[in-house]
C-alpha cells in the first residue's frame, strides 16, 4: 500500500536512518516536487514526554524553517501525523562529508576552510536568530553535487539533544562530536555548536575526530577528560580548530575570530605529500574560483580585518582556487549579480524585484545629472578620476549612511535602503520602479588582485554554467574610481521576458575592503535612467 503523509507526500524510498528517524525520499503532489522528509521518532519515553518532545519539534523546526542563509537547509513544511513529527525539507543531491572522509580520506586544508567557513556562517545566521543546531558532524554537513556546502537537521537536532538521556541511559546524539558541557548535563549555547565544528573540521583533515576512541563510553570519558591531540595534517587550520576545542566554552574561540582565521586558511598553500587529500573528493567538479566565505566574517565594527589591516597577500592563489571541487553553484542565479567578491550570485536577495518598465524616473525626482543622448555604443560610465572629495548630494537627495559596510551615499526621495538579512549588501529601489541600485562588500574565500581579470573570471562561469539567459557582454574595462583601480563590467541579460541592462563597478579601498556598486534597470529605461548610477558613484564613499 503506498504511504502518503498530511495527504500530499508520497514517500518513495527511504533515503537514510538514524537513531532518531527516517530520512525518505518524497513526492510534494500539491507542488509537483521531489522532496526530503524526516520522520522523526522519540523512542524509550512515555506517553507525556512524547507529546511534549513532539510539540517541540515542530515548534523548532519551524523556527528554523524561518533561517534564510544559502547553507542552511531549506525547511518547507512541518505536519504531524501518527503521533510524531514529520519534517519536509529541501532534497539537495549531494554527498555527506562523512561519505567523502569515508570513501576518499582527509580533504586538503583549503577545502576544508571553506567547508568550515560556510558552516560556521550558517550557525552564525542561526544563533542570531537564537536557534542552536546541537548536532554539528560531517554527517550533517552536506556537499552538494552543485558545490553549495548545506547544513542540514536545523530544528531537528536540536530536539533530538533535549531529549538528553534515553530510557537506557544512553546519550542521544554522536558523542565524538558533542562538546564537554553537553556531556555533563549543561545547557548548550553558541559555543557548544563552535566546538562541534571544531571536531568537524578536525576530521576532515585528520580522517577521524579528535576523541575517537574504541567504544562509546571510552569516546565520552575522552571527551570530558583528555586534552586534543594537534591535528598532523590541518597546517592553517591548526590555530582555529585548536581554538574551538578549548573545553572551557567561555575561553572557546569566538564565531568572530573563527572566521577571519578561516578566510586566511582557504588562501594558504596547502602541505605537500602527506598533508593533503583527495584532488576531487565530491561529485561535483568545477574549476571556479570558490564562492565567498559565508557572511558575517567580520569584526564588530561591521569590517572583515581590523582597521587599517591590509588583507592578505593573494599572489598566486587563484590558480591554486581553480582545483578545488567547490565551484559557483547553479542555484546562485538569484536576481542578478551581487558583488564584487566571490559570493557574486546571489539566491537570497530580498530586494523589491523588477515588475515592469516605469513609466517614468524612478520616484519622479529630478535628475541629478542631465540625462545623456541615447546611444548605440557601450555606456562610458561616471568619470570621477582620482579626486576622492566628497561630491554634493543632489537636490532632493538626502545621504545614507550604512555602519555595516562602512559607507555612505546618497539616495534619491521616496527610495528605499534595504539590507540583506545574511549578506554583506543593501539594495537601493522605489517599489513599482524598474531601476535597482546595490552595494556589496562581500569579502572573497579567494582573495582577488585585477578587478578586471575578476569579472573575467566571473564572466567565463556563468557561460560555462549557462546561468544567465540571454547574456551579452558589452564591455569589461579598467577605470579608475576615488583614485582606486576598479573595473566596469556591462552586460544585459533576459529575466522574465524583459532585457535587463547592467552595470557592475568593482574595486578595493586602500585598507583592502572590496565593494561593488551595482546598477540594473530594464534595456528599455537604460539610457533615461543610467544617469542615477552616475550620482550614485560620485556620492558613494567608503568611511
């Protein structure tokens, strides 16, 4: 008899079991989609307790379902029926970084920063929304066959942790990768997630975690008692896996500083010989540069490094890039280009989405500068030269000022800023207009030197991946911006049967912060309305 679940999945095959459930393969027939489904079982409790564990799950695994980060699993549904929880999630083919571990040995350092980054920037995304994931392991951390890197069982684990101790006295969860606190009955936090990742990241270098031992309870009294080995293979990653193992969670590496060290590891060269993994561990091959270490990598002032620090040195780090498996993923085609800095496709921006031409000037305010004549040729762009002297806001205009990117820039009337929840940009738009203003300061996993060869570089993925319908390049050219090197990258494509017209400027500040300011609007307003970009740059500087 074929099993349906709220009357609208039909489960297929089942996909994995663990102690705690089933994960099957389903079919969504109200949405005409295969999806991932969880079915969760609490065994060992009474009746009660059951209830009260259900009522939990769903409530958790709800709140997760709210997380909006590109690394984060995809929650769609949560249904109860015959007495538990089933959890309707996002099916991503992929591969376990335990099944990469298992079937082709420890992965080279970089491709374990940027793993590392990746995750450790979804639980960031999470614990600012107060959500603990509790059941960090490369079990759970999925290497997907279109390169993204998910963390899945958000809302799921972190039931399955409250449910502590079984009727048998066993603890609930994967002692190997459970932090001290945990183990001794405390609450977990923040922290007890760091620690996690750090025993991830240790066996993904090493092969196996760090308090492996012959049985479960040599593995949990190791964990409570010994002291980690140092990793023999991590080189880079030595410092910040180190640093999440500390046993006291208040003297743990903070999530801050973690990612900094990580976005230095993914640079790094990698050990020779014995010190390195698999050339292609995963399905999915690529030669791209890595997309960008996941947000919130940076200090409190809103920077990625210190004030006044430069960034790395990059020489020679993007070819080195060019081997690992973690290519720009497909799923990335989002609304446009984003940044300047890896994370360039976006799937996740929130911006007020193009309805339509406008059937005048964005917001009906004056312009700012006089409109050019049309033309047949490539837009020149704003020529502001090498004078960094702050511009006057235009009549009308009013000044924005945004502390996470650490910049400013003028906006016109009845336009509205808005920030990505998960990412380093704020878009600029008036709803129901077709122009969209944006700027990034997303920092790379791979540091880059020519913003021309970047956008390049860039350019070649989206034709070899197709990501963009109707792409055509109409120029790629060195200028200069605030007595800056930049780059102009001009192109159109097609979204929903519209021609859209884009201008993407990139650059580094002195300090080594990268930036993109993004123009779109439709082909058909591109001429009227390119004159915003142009008051948009002369207004825009970094503080």
């Amino acid at each position: 008899m074929e099993r349906q679940v709220s009357n609208r999945y039909h489960l297929l095959e089942p996909l994995g079991e663990g102690g705690m459930g089933v994960v099957w393969r389903a079919y969504d027939q109200l949405l005409d989609r295969t999806v991932a489904i969880k079915e969760v079982r609490y065994s060992g409790v009474g009746d009660a307790r059951l209830a009260e564990l259900t009522r939990r799950t769903i409530r958790e695994a709800r709140a997760a379902g709210r997380l909006d980060h590109p690394s984060v699993i995809v929650i769609h549904d949560v249904v109860e029926e015959d007495g538990r929880p089933w959890i309707v999630m996002q099916l991503v083919p992929s591969r376990s970084l335990a099944e990469v571990i298992r079937e082709s040995g420890p992965l080279r350092v970089g491709q374990v920063a940027v793993i590392g980054g990746r995750v450790l920037g979804a639980l960031r995304a999470a614990h600012a929304t107060g959500v603990l994931h509790r059941d960090v392991k490369p079990e759970n951390v999925l290497l997907a066959d279109d390169g993204r890197v998910v963390l899945t069982d958000f809302g799921i684990a972190s039931l399955e942790a409250e449910a502590g101790l079984t009727a048998t006295g066993n603890v609930v969860g994967t002692p190997a990768y459970m932090p001290p606190e945990r183990l001794n009955g405390d609450p977990a936090g923040p922290e007890s997630d760091l620690w996690s990742l750090g025993a991830t990241l240790y066996a993904a270098v090493e092969g196996e975690p760090p308090f492996k031992r012959d049985s479960w309870a040599a593995t949990v009294a190791a964990v409570l008692r010994d002291e980690p080995e140092p990793p023999m293979r991590a080189g880079a990653l030595e410092p910040v896996i180190m640093g999440l193992l500390r046993r006291n969670p208040a003297a743990r590496m903070p999530a801050e500083e973690a990612a900094r060290l990580l976005y230095d590891a993914a640079g790094a060269p990698d050990r020779p010989a014995t010190a390195t993994g698999p050339a292609a561990p995963g399905r999915a091959g690529g030669t791209a540069e890595a997309p960008g270490l996941a947000d919130g990598a940076r200090t409190a002032t809103g920077d990625r490094f210190p004030t006044g620090e430069r960034r790395p040195t990059v020489t020679g780090r993007r070819e080195r890039a060019r081997t690992w498996w973690i290519a720009v993923p497909a799923a990335v085609i989002g609304l446009a280009v984003l940044g300047t800095a890896g994370v360039l496709l976006s799937d996740g921006w929130t911006a007020t989405p193009t309805t339509g031409p406008a059937t005048g000037p964005p917001g009906g305010e004056p312009p700012a500068t006089p409109t050019p004549t049309p033309t047949t040729g490539p837009s020149t762009g704003p020529s502001t030269g090498p004078d960094p002297t702050r511009a006057p806001v235009p009549e009308g205009w009013r000044t924005y000022t945004s502390a996470a990117g650490r910049f400013s820039i003028a906006l016109p009337r009845q336009w509205r800023a808005e920030k990505h929840a998960t990412r380093d940009s704020v878009s600029f738009s008036r709803p129901g207009a077709a122009g969209t203003m944006m700027v990034e300061w997303t920092v790379p996993d791979i540091p880059w030197d020519d913003p021309r060869e970047h956008w390049i570089g860039l350019e070649k993925e989206i034709l070899a991946k197709k990501l963009f319908k109707g792409y055509e390049r109409i120029r790629i050219t060195p200028t200069r911006f605030l007595g800056l090197e930049a780059a102009d990258w001009e192109f159109t494509r097609e979204r929903d049967g519209l021609t859209i017209h884009v201008l993407n400027r990139g650059f580094h500040t002195r300090d080594g912060r990268p930036y993109a300011l993004y123009w779109e609007t439709t082909q058909s307003r591109w001429q009227r309305d390119r004159h915003y970009f142009a008051a948009f740059a002369k207004t825009f500087r970094p503080e």
